[in-house]
C-alpha cells in the first residue's frame, strides 16, 4: 500500500477541473487537498461534498453568500478561504505534492509560480501562466527543484516522446539528438471558413469546437488559432528550443498530439482520442501509467489521418504568436494580455471576430517589449497592454 499523494486543484471547477475530478475519483493513491474556484459556489461545494478536501477556495469573496455555512453541515472538515493570496497559499503548502494550474489566463501567474518556488510537482495546463513569465518561470522552477508535467495536449505529447532524462529536466537541457518539435492544430471550427466571411462569426460559433469540449476563452483561441500561437510559446519555453525548430501542421482529426524529430529521420508521436483525460491521467500518474477512462483508440474506424499546412492569412494570429515567440522578452506579455481582453470582448459581444487580431497586432506595434523582465517588469506591462487594449476596443 503506498502512501496517498496530494493534490491541489487551482480552477477546479473548469473543463481540466472537472475532468481532472474525474480522473482522481479512479484513482486509488491520489487525495484532494485543495480546490478552487473563482465564482462558482454551486459546484465547488458539490465538489468538495464528494472529495472532502482540506481547503476551499472561492476567490470572489461577494460570491461567497452562505457557501461558509453549507461546507460546515455537508462538509465539515473543508476549510473555506477566499481572496487571491489563498491561491497561493494551498499552491505551495508543506503538506502538497502536486498542483494541477487549471485557471484560465493571466489570473493564474501568481499561484502557478507560487508552486514551482515551493519546489512542487506543477501539472501545467494555464499555458498563459508560462506564456507571460516565460524564463522567469522556467529559471524558478529549475532553481527550486520543481518538476514540470505538461498538461496541455501537444505539450504532453512531446514529452511523452522524450527521453525519460530529459523529461526528468525539461526546458534546462539543449536537445542536441531534436531536430524539431511538430504541434498539431485541430484548425479549429473555422479551418475551412474564409477570412472574409469571418466577420459576421458569433461567440456561439466560435465556442463550438469540432473536436474538443473546453471553456470558452481557449475555444476562441482555438477558433482565432491563438492557442496554437500560444502553444509555439509554450513549447519553445518548456523545450528549450528556438521557435524556428516548431512546426505547426494542421490535422483536423486530432489524433496525433505532437510529435518530435530526431536526428536520424525517425518521428515520435504520440496518438491518443481526444479526450483530456488521457494528458491528464498521464500527468497524475508519472513516471508510472494508470487508467484515465478514455475509449480505446480505433484507427482503422477513424479510417484516415490528414495533415495540411496552416494558413496564416486567414489566422492572423497564429503569424502574431511566431512573431512574438521569436521575438522574445516582453513581446508574448503583450500578445497574452491583448488577446485576453479582445477575447473577453469578443465574448461579450463587444467586438467583432477578426478585430481580434487587429488589437493583438496594435498593442504589440504600440508597446515596445522589453528583454528578460523581472515579475514586477512583466506584471506593470501586462497592465499596460490590458488597459491599451481596452482603449483599443473602445474606438472600435
Ligand atoms: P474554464 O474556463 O473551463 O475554467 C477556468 C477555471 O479557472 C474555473 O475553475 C474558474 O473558476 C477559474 N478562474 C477563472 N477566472 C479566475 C480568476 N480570475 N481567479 C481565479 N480563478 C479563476 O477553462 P479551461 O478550459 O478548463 O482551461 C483552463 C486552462 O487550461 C487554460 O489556461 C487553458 O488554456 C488550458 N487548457 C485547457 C484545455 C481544455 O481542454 N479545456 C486544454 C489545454 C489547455
Ligand atoms: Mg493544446
């Protein structure tokens, strides 16, 4: 019998949350230490009747209302904490191995570092954590002996195709024996729609993934090819490797997640369903392997598998994402918070579709980045690019 090992949840009550939940529930060595949720009272307290964790977190504390009151009758031995400073807190406690980063965006910076400086196992799916602290995070995590398990499905991918020394360093070793890494796209709910009949696409449209079932800002970017924008960012940080050694192919299939060249010719991939469970599962579970409940894959069903070069005219911002990756420094901090608040916008109905990528490419033209930033640097910039990108969108 092996000791349990505890898991903090930070946004818990998302699509990785919950399907994180869902994994854990199988588990047999995994605890729930922390959950957390920004607003949703309803099912944070669902959740924390079913996992009894230590600690609950509702972020707003106006939303709170009588969820203090109902963990005591139904659940009386989760504590409830509210406020941005407790993310930190049950991200980093003494008493955690592993943390799951699961907020969407900019809002999950703080806690995610908070768990790499206290040494901890991070299953990173918020890639906008690591977009904007980029080496500043890689370093942090290498000084402080935590240990990086990609979440993100192209992410896993690759470093299930790497050597078992190499995952054990990521992003602190050169890769001499990686030609290159190749990120497959979905292409998203648009592949086929032309940039000029982009205008009139709605949120619900753009919300509705042909493949993958996930919150709405990372269904935007995929509709908007954002994420895989983002995504070349990722990689680059986590690997270590220019942005010129990252090829992103679309396959509409999503089977194939990733995928890494050697130098010898041969080409690691690694094929799975599209179901979260699996990078997931893959990152509870490491070094080892457990079940995570997805179907099994069936190849000779899905019949074919296609591969098409992407089209960065009609995605403008997946040409802005390489731009910033290659530039370096500040540059992604703009891209990230200038596409959070054109995203949100989107959303609410405040902008239109292909806008998006007009305020991204505004802000990046308006500010000039900044090498190796500082946290206090990289935090005042991306306040800075949020508030042009506000202006932006209010003249439009
Ligand atoms: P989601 O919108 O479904 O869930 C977001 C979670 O973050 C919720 O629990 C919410 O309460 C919390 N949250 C939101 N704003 C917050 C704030 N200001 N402070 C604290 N908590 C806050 O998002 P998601 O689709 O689960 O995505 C989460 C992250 O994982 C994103 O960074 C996304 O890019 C990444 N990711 C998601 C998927 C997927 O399949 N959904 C795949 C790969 C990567
Ligand atoms: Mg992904």
């Amino acid at each position: 019998m092996t000791d349990s090992r505890k898991l903090t949840i930070l946004g818990s009550t998302g699509s990785v949350g919950t399907s994180t939940l869902q994994v854990v529930k199988e588990a047999e060595d995994i605890e729930v230490f922390a959950l957390t949720a920004h607003t949703n009272r309803g099912r944070l307290l669902e959740q924390c009747q079913q996992f009894r964790p230590r600690f609950a977190v509702l972020v707003e504390p106006d939303a709170a209302g009588d969820l203090a009151q109902a963990l005591q009758q139904t659940a009386p031995n989760t504590e409830l904490l509210t406020g941005t400073e407790a993310l930190c807190r049950v991200a980093s406690h003494s008493d955690v191995d592993m943390i799951m980063a699961a907020i969407v965006g900019g809002a999950g910076l703080e806690s995610s570092l908070a768990a790499v400086e206290a040494g901890k196992h991070l299953l990173l799916a918020n890639k906008e954590s690591l977009v904007m602290s980029g080496s500043l995070f890689m370093e942090t995590a290498q000084s402080h002996g935590a240990t990086l398990l990609p979440i993100d499905s192209e992410h896993n991918a690759v470093f299930q195709c790497l050597p078992t020394a190499l995952q054990q360093h990521i992003g602190d070793r050169s890769h001499a024996d990686i030609e290159k890494i190749t990120l497959t796209a979905s292409g998203g709910p648009f592949l086929d729609l032309p940039l000029a009949e982009q205008t009139g696409v709605t949120p619900a449209q753009a919300c509705k993934h042909p493949r993958w079932s996930m919150g709405r800002k990372i269904s935007v970017d995929s509709a908007t090819m954002m994420n895989k924008g983002l995504e070349l960012i990722e990689a680059s940080l986590l690997f270590n490797l220019p942005p010129e050694k990252i090829d992103v192919v679309i396959h509409p299939q999503s089977i194939i997640h990733s995928m890494v060249h050697y130098l010898d010719g041969s080409v690691l991939a690694q094929m799975a369903n599209p179901d979260m469970r699996v990078p997931i599962t893959h990152g509870l579970a490491w070094p080892q392997r457990m079940p995570s409940g997805t179907t099994a894959l069936d190849l000779a069903e899905i019949g074919r598998l296609d591969f098409r070069e992407p089209d960065t005219e009609r995605f403008p911002c997946l040409r802005l994402g390489r731009e910033a990756a290659q530039q370096g420094g500040t540059a992604p901090v703009i891209l990230n918070a200038a596409n959070e608040v054109a995203v949100a916008a989107f959303l609410e109905g405040r902008l239109g579709f292909v806008e998006i990528a007009q305020v991204i490419e505004q802000a990046l033209a308006e500010i000039p980045s900044e090498a190796a930033p500082r946290l206090e640097s990289i935090l005042e910039i991306d306040g800075a690019a949020r508030k042009l990108a506000r202006e932006l969108v209010g003249n439009r």
